[in-house]
C-alpha cells in the first residue's frame, strides 16, 4: 500500500495510540506469571502480535488480540516450555530479544527466526551472555543473526557485555533473571546506549513484583522471583508514537493540534516535548491531564544528542529539513541497526525531497536554510517510522508526495493515516 500525501493544514483533538515498548514488555511479564493478567488499553499491532505468539509457543494464552481490543487477556506459563514449532519473530526486533533470554530458560531447545529485516539485525552479544550464564546459544549462520538455537535452563550469574549494541539485551537478561536460579548481574564494558528503555523496563517489572537494581556501571535481579499475575496492568501513551503528531503540529497546525494520551512515564522520547521547545515550537504539557497543545511555528536548527532516543531521529531530521539554519543529529550510529539503517534512509528520503543533507558515521546533519522541501516519490524501506516521518514531510512539502510502503505503520501505529486524515490533512491510500 502507498499513501500520497498533499501539502496541508491539521488542527483538533487526536489520541496517541499506547506504547509499543510498554505493550511488548507487559505481554511478556504477565506470560511469567502464574495467573492471568488483564492489560488494559495495550497498542495491538504486527509487532506485539509476535510476542503474544511467542508466549503462546512458551505455553501461555493470549487473549482479545482484536485490532480495535480496549484489553487483552495473558494466562502466564510461569516457567517457559520448549515450543514446538519454531518462534517467528516476523519483523519485531524486540520480541526477538526479549524471548531469546526466554528461550534459555527452556529445557529443550528453541529456534527463532523471523522476516529478511530481522535476519539481519545483530544478536551476538546477547548469546555470548547466555553461553556465559550456562545456558545454549547459537546463530545458525555463526554470523550473530537469525535463525537462533537457545536453549536452557539457564543457571543465571555475573556476566558482562557491551551496553552500545542495543539497551534490549539487557532488558531480555533482566526479565528472564528474575525467574531464573541464580539471578543475573550485568556488567556493562561500554556506555550503554538507548537507556531509558532499560528504565521503562524497570518500571514496569515494579508494576509485576519484580524487583531490579540499577549498579551504575550494570544492572543486577535477583533469582527465584515471582511475578504478580491475576490483575490489572495499563499501558501508557507512546512517546515515539506521539513525535510524529507533535511534528505534524509545529509543522502544519491551522490554530492548534491537541494530543491526548501523553501521560509521564520513564519513555525517553518524551524529549521531543523539550526538543521541540528548543527549537522554537509553541508547545505546552499539561501533564496531570495527560494532554500536548502544539502551534505551527517557525523552528530554527539545534544540536541533538540522539544516543538515548533513536526512535526520534527520523522525526528530528524532518523538523531539521523545515527549520531555519542546521539541525545536528549526533551519537547516532546505533540508529543505523533498526529495521533499516535509518541514518541512511532519511538522509536519501530527504534528499529525494529536496533537503540538503550531510550524513557521517554517527551523526547526520540537515541544513534548512538549503532546503525546500518538494512533494516526490519515496520509500519507507519497509520501516514504520521511515514511512510515518516521511508522511509529515509531505504535509510541508510543495505538491504530492508519495510514500511507498505505507501499510508498514501496523507495526507501532495502525490508525496513523485515519487520524492525520480525521485532523484535516490530505491523505489518500492506494
């Protein structure tokens, strides 16, 4: 499916849908539960359906997985069985990482796989860990990637590992220790990159019982917990989510464009309400009510460190392209190991439209005062955040621009195009 995209005004009241991050990692805690745990208001999308299939293949139930589901149902299997088929992962990185450390608590052995993206993504640092922690870990191309051998149980213990890879093999280590015999220590060789995911798992492995320790330099869970099952869990906004109808706002708003759903929580991305403001925007957060009010207003370039909120850059490079002066993504690299290299993708994407762009290692620079940003045909690359940031590009952009490969939004924000159409703008899907 593609979607075109005319030069166009939003205003009004629209909803954040809820957190991806939040909704993969409850699905998963409730499946470590004994009970059944209600998860109200969860973001039910290509992505989390992977983790909810992959509970089911550990011995879990799932269920209420219905698009428009106000909750779902998770009967945990406590301790995970060996599945008896292999896990497909289809395109979620993180259900891929995440029961990867699941799988090493198994008896048996477990094979993951997944689609051409996700076959390409880097997993070796977590499957070293889980060899060190006594468990099986193997890429069956010894390359680091998927299809995955893991298999269990893992004993649990001290292990170390670089922290600028992805903050998710530490997440994966984390819920999978607590249920483990020994417990988990993580030491981190390098700065650990992504952060507040960690902490967003934290948070929410509070919410089950799980107690975690954050050493500074590592994290720590003790062995032999319990999760709490058998109530209620309430999956906030989505921050990432949330970037684009704020960008949409400062770019393209006739008067004012609301966003409901915007409650604090430990989401890193929620920077974007204060990197917006740096950049001039008229914005304020109401944050009792949970509510953003955002202003089209003239934004001018800034420097920003992307190192702990990656899913933001592809949103920043295209408020970069519609402000005034240079706009520096910097301490990017890890960007580039998403489910595209997305440095790369809005550095060509935004040339295509126009933009002028400098684009190094780790860091891409975008140049306002030399773009003019002209409606053309471009590619998502397969990648929900390419297609919807490449989206409120079109908003600003002269003419109509074409998005190929728009469907790809069903994996974090299935009703993106019916609310920037429900906010005024001209939105066609073909």
């Amino acid at each position: 499916m593609n979607a075109d995209i005319g030069s166009s005004r939003v205003s009004g009241t629209v909803r954040a849908p809820p957190s991806k991050s939040y909704t993969h990692r409850a699905i998963l805690a409730a499946g470590y539960g004994d009970g059944t745990t209600r998860i109200e208001r969860p973001l039910v999308s290509a992505d989390t359906r992977a983790t909810a299939r992959a509970v089911e293949a550990f011995g879990g139930r799932v269920e209420g997985l219905a698009d428009d589901s106000e909750h779902i149902t998770v009967e945990g299997f406590g301790h995970p069985e060996t599945p008896a088929n292999v896990v497909d992962c289809a395109n979620s990185g993180t259900t891929m990482r995440l029961v990867t450390a699941t799988a090493a608590l198994a008896e048996g052995l477990t094979v993951l796989t997944g689609d051409g993206s996700l076959r390409s993504r880097p997993h070796g640092p977590l499957l070293a860990a889980i060899e060190e922690l006594g468990g099986r870990a193997e890429s069956t191309r010894a390359n680091g990637q998927a299809p995955l051998v893991v298999g269990g149980p893992m004993e649990g213990g001290r292990v170390s590992m670089p922290g600028d890879v992805s903050s998710q093999f530490v997440t994966a280590l984390l819920m999978a220790g607590a249920r483990s015999e020994s417990g988990i220590e993580i030491d981190l060789e390098t700065e650990l990159k992504s952060s507040p995911y960690v902490e967003i798992t934290r948070e929410l492995l509070a919410d089950f019982g799980v107690e975690t320790e954050n050493e500074g330099e590592g994290f720590a869970v003790a062995g032999g917990q319990a999760y709490d099952a058998g109530g209620e869990y309430r999956v906030p906004g989505d921050f990432s989510s949330i970037s684009y109808l704020l960008a949409a706002g400062a770019l393209a708003a006739d008067d004012e464009l609301t966003v409901e759903g915007a409650r604090p929580s430990a989401q890193g991305d929620s920077a974007i309400v204060e990197i917006l403001d740096r950049m001039g925007a008229e914005i304020a957060w109401e944050r009792d009510a949970g509510t953003i009010s955002i202003a089209r207003s003239p934004l001018s370039g800034v420097e920003i460190d992307v190192g702990d909120t990656p899913d933001l850059l592809p949103t920043l490079a295209v408020l970069g392209a519609a402000a005034d002066g240079e706009t520096r993504l910097v301490n990017a690299e890890h960007v580039r190991y998403k489910e595209t290299d997305r440095v790369s993708a809005m550095a060509d994407e935004l040339e295509t439209m126009g933009a002028t762009v400098t684009e190094r290692e780790d860091s891409l620079t975008i140049h306002g005062d030399d773009s003019a940003l002209q409606g053309a045909r471009v590619d998502g690359r397969g990648d929900h955040r390419i297609v919807m940031a490449l989206a409120i590009a079109g908003l600003v952009a002269d003419g109509t621009t074409t998005v190929v490969g728009a469907d790809h939004v069903d994996v974090s924000f299935p009703d993106f195009f019916a609310i920037l159409s429900d906010a005024g703008a001209d939105v066609t899907l073909n």
